[in-house]
C-alpha cells in the first residue's frame, strides 16, 4: 500500500468518524445539520462561563505549588484520563464490532497491518480531539486570565488522550483473547461505565469514611494524603508540570503518549483484523437456554409483562446501566451505613441521589420497552387494544424500579421512616415522570440502536434529565425546607406540562 | 377447498402517503382459498396487506376479514389473522420457543395446546436442533421459519404473507410451501405476494394482479392466460403484458 493510499484510507477514516458523530448529533436527519452546528457553536461559546466560575480565579497560579494542589490538579488530569479511557474502550469496542466494510477491505488488495494501524490511529484521533474539544473554554479561560503559557494544555490532553487510546486498545483486545468475543462486548462496556466513574466514586467513598462528607475533595486535600504524597521531582508530577508551560515535561508526556500508542499499534494491529472478524462472526454463536421448562398459563398481558421481563434480564445495556446506578449508590449507601453510628445531618443527601438514580434507570427502562420493539409488527397486530400493550410495558418499567429501589427505601426506614416515606414517594414519581416522556416521545426503533435514543429527541432529553433533577431537588427540600420543595415540585409539574405540550401528537 | 364464504372482502379501499399508494381497491378472497398477489415494486401489495393487517389505517374503505369489520372490531379481526413480513422481525435474546410461547400467550392460545404445537411447527421448519438456541445467531432463513412459526401457533384462520420465501434455501422454501399448502387443505385462507412467480403458479387456486394500487386482473392461471388472449404461454409472460400495459407505478 503506498503512501498516498495511506492518506487517503486515513482521510476516509477521519470522514467515516465525523459523519457517525454528526449522524449521532442530528439523529440522522439531514435538516438538522445547521441547526446542530450552531447550536454546538453557541454551547461552546456558553460553555465558557461556567469555566470561567470553576477555573477563572486559577489562570494566574504558577509553580512551584503546596503539595494539595498538586494533588488535586493531578487527580483532575487523572479524572480525565479515566473518562477518556472510558470513552476510548467504547470507541475501539465499536470497531470490533461493526462489521460494515469489514469484507470490502478485506477482500481488497491491501496490507492488513498496515489499514489497521490507521483504524487504530483513527480512534485515537477522535477520542483525543473530542478531549480537545470539550477543554477548550477552560483553557481558552486560562489563556485570557494567565497567558499564552496555558496553550500547553492542549499539549497535556493530547498526551493523555493518546495514551488512553493505546491502553484501551491494549485492554480490549487482551479482553478478547482472554473471555472471547461474546462476553468481552458486555464486559468492556461494564468496564467502561466503571472507569468513567470509578475514581470519583472511590474519591467520595474515602471522604465519607475519613470525614463524613460527600466531597471528594475532602480526601484529596487532607494531611494524610499530602503525607502520602511522592517528592516534587517524581514523574508523578510531570501532568501538572506540563500543564503549567514547563516544555521539558510537556515533551516528555507527548513522547509517552505517542511512545504508547505506537508501540500498541506495533503490537496488535495484526490483531486487529483477526479480532474484528471473530467480533463480527463469532459473537452470536448459539447461546442456549439450559431450562426447558413447559409453556406458563396466564392473561395477554401476563404474557406481555413477562417477555419484556425476560429481554431486560438479557439485555446488556440494561446490566451494565444498572451496575453504573448501583455504583453511583455505593456512596450514599456508605453514608447511609455510617450514619447508623452516628446522627449526621450528611443522611438527607442519600433522598437526591436515589431518585435521581430512579429516574435516569426509568427512562432507559422506558425506552427499552416501549419505543425499542423489535417485533412491532408482532404486538401490533396481536388481538390486543394498543392501550392495553403499552399499560403492560409501563406496568414493567415501574415494577423492575420498585425491585430495584425498594431494598434502598427499606434500609432508609430504619434509619429515618420519614426520609424514606419522602424517598419512595420521590422514586415513584421521578420514574413515573421518565417514563411519561419516553411514551410522549416513543419512537419505532429496534433496541440495539439504544445509543440513539437521546439523539432522537434532544427536547425529550433534556426533559428527562431535568424531571429527575427537579424531582431529587424536591426529595431533599421537602425534608428540609418544604416550602421550597413546593416550588421546585411545582417547577417540575410545569417542565412536564411543557414537555407534553411539545410532545409529537398520538394517534 | 376453497368454499364461496369470503375470508376477506375490500370495498373501496384506500390509502396515500405522497401519492395514492393504493387506490379505492375492490378485492375478494374466498374462504380456504391461497391467494397470490404480485406486482411490480411499488404496486401497493405490501400496503394492501398492512392495512389488512392492522398495521395501517386505511383512508377510506371497509376490511371485512371471515364476516368481521375489521376498522369497528380490529381485535376480533386480528385474533383469526396472522401476519408475516418480508423481514423477519423476531426477538434476539428469546429461543424459538421462548418466542412461540410469547405469541401463544398474545393470542390468549391455552398452554397445554400452543406447547405440542409450537414444537411440532419447529420440527417440521427444521429447527428441532436450534429450539433452545437464542435467535441473535440465526441466518434470515431461519429467523424467516420462525416468524413463520410464530404466525401458524395461535392456528389463524387467515394468514397474510409478505414475500415469505425471500432468503429461504430450496429445501426450507419446500417445508414451508407443503406447510402452507396444508393448512389451505385444512379450511385455512391464505394471502401471500410474491416475486417467485413459480410459487403463484403451482401454489395459487387463483391470482391478483396489482398496479398502481389498483387490481388489473384477477382469477386463476387458465382465466390470466385467456384475459391475455393466448393459452400457452407462462404466468411471467402474463405478468408482464398485464402490467405492461398499466402507467408505470413510482
């Protein structure tokens, strides 16, 4: 393969990576491109005041710096490594399995290695750009407050996107030859939601053991971990160094990210063709059931509830959604445990986040059963009214949240039957919300195209996300100030109306 | 046997999307009787069919499926009908099985019948082998046989068929014609498009020809063969003349 071809496979990777984000952005229609160009432009431009609030007091702090400083920034850079490597294995997890010009290049007279290694070189690129993207108002903050020696930055979050990719390359396909294809797409999606939320969950777990507090930032800027803390010339230190201009560090962390990656290249492009093959082929070889229990008796709706109980059991979005939920509850729940020794007041904050969690993990639920049919020829022309379909399948969303949430609600009883009064009737009505709206907006869709569903509506998103904030803002109020819950409750009733309002027109 | 009871009676039915998809269409399919539908692509067969289905409401017309209005009663009309599609919508995560129990169980079909039947219909698909296997790794062909199987469970007494042989081998498009060819011996209507012509020769007791959502001829091969003025030639022939002659369909 020459040089030129090279290029031009790059240049038709790079257009392959921008149409799938702008398919994404737009939901796949086409009127919608301008509106989505200038609405990223304008979200970048607003994206510059909240940097300024969090970042802007930062743009004049140079080094040397004490040692909680160094802490935090570094744990900063780390976070954001972690979500990068998250993004990453999602990227190259996709890659695998997306078999859509898999035969063409194969069958083509081209050296495998060699178009593989730019695929890899690809994902790379877009996971570091989209980094680059996303800190752009804050450095553009630091660049405005501090000068032209925060433009390193750019320099870190390359060095630190690049390595994310060579690593979640690495991870993946070592995945692959360690659990095989099947369980490799399940467990680099767990793997990914566990990253990207690991550290900040492992952060607030160590705040509340040591000081009793959700902030993360208590452990990060405590004396323990400043004792702990290696000498200010370690390499531990380097992100930050290169992050504050100094061009020794910056190129050494560049040289390690680009080190990394090619090395990783070297080593598992060859890979690359035999494990996307497999990925493609090989991932849906016969998986049996090992029961063989007889047909169950039971009403239409009966039947109804109990096949999309059964696809949510076996759905793998589903199972790794709700590992990312329980690990987000991991937190209040230590909290909650601790609080059983003593009577902190930090126990309210446990109401937010479990309804919160309730109504996020509805809305998925909500989608998945009822805008993602995979049959909806099937139910629509089996002898039951439409109404009747869609009570079985709301009846199921709110029955799998009532299993999920009631083991919660009951600890919380016997800490403070109140708060857990308020929790349960906060859960029910944030995943009753959620699913309100994922029915005003349904949609026919298979339920493998799940990453669309908050493409496919924005307006219905943003509601959702809103719904659930509104109602664990009025959880944690009525226990505290209810008549500032009132307000926030009936802020929310009117978001719904709203939404409603907008909704598309039902037959 | 085909007895003259209508299993299905379309009066003046009508649809449009952009254009008339089909056009006040007059259709009559005798009880036990197998029907085929061709035309060429954009003809209104499939839209037709949906919409006998349940699956699109009509702008205008009446559906009478076994003496049942099927706009005023569509839950009476769709509990003696089934549907199969050209691609077969079937659940990934479910086993053949697991889905035949499901479509049992829509239908309101008691276990201790829809059991035996559904295994039955899987073994005489050839499935046996796969029926605890889950549908994600099935070819089209088989996820074809087990829509099939999924529209035959609940015994309908009128089965709609879009295009059901597409992606099926010679010998599973064997099974599932002699199966077809069975329930018509046991009362059973069928209604099936396709674009195998052979099939609606040696299948069909009579034949529709359909374009620009309009039917342009109708009756068995001898009566198309004679509406075209020549008796030896092949329904492909017929076919072609008839919608030759038709304004070509979008």
């Amino acid at each position: 393969m020459t040089a030129a071809a090279l290029n031009w496979f790059a240049s038709h990777e790079i257009r392959l990576a921008w149409r799938e984000w702008l398919g994404m952005m737009t939901g796949g229609r086409q009127r919608r491109r301008r509106a989505v160009i200038i609405g990223l432009v304008v979200f970048g431009a607003l994206l510059h005041v909240p940097a300024y609030a969090v970042i802007g007091r930062y743009a004049t702090l140079r080094l040397p710096l004490d040692k909680s400083a160094m802490i935090v920034i570094t744990a900063s850079i780390f976070l954001a490594w972690a979500l990068m490597l998250s993004q990453a294995i999602e990227s190259v997890t996709r890659a695998f399995y997306a078999r859509a010009d898999l035969d063409l290049i194969m069958s083509s007279p081209v050296t495998l290695d060699r178009v593989f290694s730019i695929r890899l070189a690809a994902i790379a690129l877009t996971v570091t750009a989209m980094a680059m993207l996303l800190a752009t108002p804050f450095i553009d903050v630091l660049v405005f407050g501090g000068g032209l020696r925060w433009l390193a930055l750019y320099g870190v979050v390359m060095a630190i996107g690049l390595s994310a990719a060579a690593v979640a390359i690495a991870v993946t396909i070592l995945l692959f030859r360690a659990i095989g294809p099947r369980r490799t797409r399940f467990v680099a999606q767990v793997l990914a939601a566990a990253i990207g939320a690991g550290f900040v969950i492992a952060l607030q777990i160590a705040a509340i053991l040591s000081y009793g507090t959700l902030s993360r930032f208590a452990a990060l800027t405590s004396d323990a971990a400043a004792s702990y803390a290696p000498a200010p010339e370690s390499i531990v230190w380097w992100p930050v160094h290169a992050a504050f201009g100094d061009g020794r560090a910056l190129l050494l962390l560049l040289a390690c990210g680009f080190f990394l990656l090619g090395t990783v290249m070297v080593i598992f492009s060859a890979e690359f063709a035999d494990t996307a093959v497999r990925a493609s082929t090989g991932v849906v070889a016969n998986r049996r059931t090992s029961h063989t229990r007889s047909f169950r008796s039971g009403s239409r709706q009966q039947a109804l509830r109990r096949k999309e109980l059964l696809l949510l059991r076996r759905d793998p979005w589903l199972l790794s959604q709700s590992l990312m939920q329980l690990l987000y509850l991991i937190p209040p729940a230590v909290l909650l445990w601790r609080s059983f020794n003593d009577s902190s007041l930090a126990i309210v904050l446990i109401t937010p986040v479990i309804v919160m969690a309730a109504g996020q993990l509805a809305g998925g639920l909500g989608w998945l059963t009822i805008s993602g049919e995979d049959a909806p020829d099937l139910v629509k022309t089996g002898p039951l009214p439409p109404s009747r379909l869609i009570r079985a399948k709301i009846e199921v969303v709110l029955l799998v949240i009532g299993a999920l949430f009631a083991p919660l609600v009951i600890a919380l009883l016997f800490a403070s039957p109140r708060q857990a009064a308020v929790t349960a009737v906060g859960v029910m009505i944030a995943a009753t919300s959620a699913t309100a709206i994922q029915l005003w907006f349904r949609v026919q869709a298979r339920r493998s195209q799940f990453r669309r569903r908050q493409t496919s509506s924005r307006l219905a998103t943003f509601a959702e996300a809103f719904s659930s904030i509104g109602w664990a803002a009025t959880s944690v109020l009525a226990l505290s100030l209810p008549v500032a819950a009132l307000v926030t409750g009936l802020m929310t009733t009117a978001l719904l109306a709203a939404t409603w309002k907008f909704s598309p027109r039902r037959d | 046997m085909a007895s003259d009871r209508s299993a299905l009676e379309l009066r003046g039915l009508t649809k449009r999307f952009d254009r008339p998809a089909v056009d006040a269409l007059d259709l009559t399919v005798r009880s036990g009787e197998f029907y085929a539908l061709l035309g060429p692509n954009g003809a209104g067969k499939t839209t037709t069919l949906r919409m006998v289905a349940g699956l699109l409401r009509p702008d205008a017309g009446s559906i009478s499926i076994l003496g049942i209005d099927a706009l005023a009663d569509p839950v009476a009309a769709k509990q003696v009908t089934a549907w199969v599609s050209d691609e077969p919508m079937i659940y990934d995560k479910l086993t053949p099985l697991e889905y035949l129990e499901f479509v049992a169980g829509l239908w309101g079909i008691d276990p201790a019948v829809a059991e035996p039947c559904a295994r039955e219909l899987l073994v005489s698909l050839g499935l046996e082998a796969n029926m605890h296997d889950r549908c994600e790794g099935f070819s089209k062909g088989m996820r074809q046989k087990v829509a099939l199987a999924g529209a035959l469970v609940h015994d309908p007494r009128l089965i709609i068929l879009d295009e059901p042989l597409t992606g099926l081998d010679a010998l599973s498009a064997r099974h599932v014609k002699s199966l077809l060819s069975e329930r018509v011996r046991n009362g059973c209507t069928v209604i099936m498009t396709t674009h195998i012509l052979e099939v609606a020769e040696r299948m069909a007791d009579r034949i529709g020809v359909i374009a620009a959502g309009r039917l342009v001829a109708e009756g068995t091969l001898a009566e198309l063969r004679q509406q075209n003025g020549r008796t030896d030639t092949s329904l492909e022939d017929v076919f072609v003349a008839l919608v030759d002659r038709e304004p070509a369909a979008a």
